[in-house]
C-alpha cells in the first residue's frame, strides 16, 4: 500500500485541534480526553500520539496496536 499521498497537518485553535490526514478530518475539542496528550504531544513535536488516534478513531486500533507491538519485539530482537 502506498501511503505516500497522505500528509497530517495539525492546526491549533480555540475550540481545539484539528487534524488532516488524506480526505480525513479529525476534531480533537479541548473537552475531549484525548485533548491534554495532544497538546503535549505538540509542544514535544511528537506526531505519533496522532497517528494512533487517527487509527483509533478509524477502527484500526487494534490492527495499529499489533503492528506496532510486532515492530518492536523485532527491534529487541536485534539487540
């Protein structure tokens, strides 16, 4: 699969932050619990958090967190 055509922008503002990723629109509301992580996750300019949320909130959590999990044992198991 070729992802190469997907970008996340993030804008912040007011009533929260809004993620673009592809055609997909995302609104994380300052009342949302996921709201606290992803601002700290932008003054850190980690992007990961968002990626996963984007995967949570398009029914791939699961998927994401296997893959994710799989990709680490295999960086251990290179130590």
């Amino acid at each position: 699969m070729d992802f190469s055509h997907h970008r996340l922008a993030i804008f912040k503002s007011d009533s929260g932050i809004t993620l673009s990723f592809g055609e997909s629109i995302y609104l994380i509301s300052t009342e949302d619990p996921f709201y606290n992580i992803a601002h700290k996750a932008l003054e850190q300019k980690d992007y990961v958090p968002f990626y996963i949320e984007i995967a949570k909130r398009e029914g791939l959590g699961p998927e994401f967190r296997d893959s994710l999990l799989q990709k680490i044992n295999e960086l251990g198991d290179l130590e």
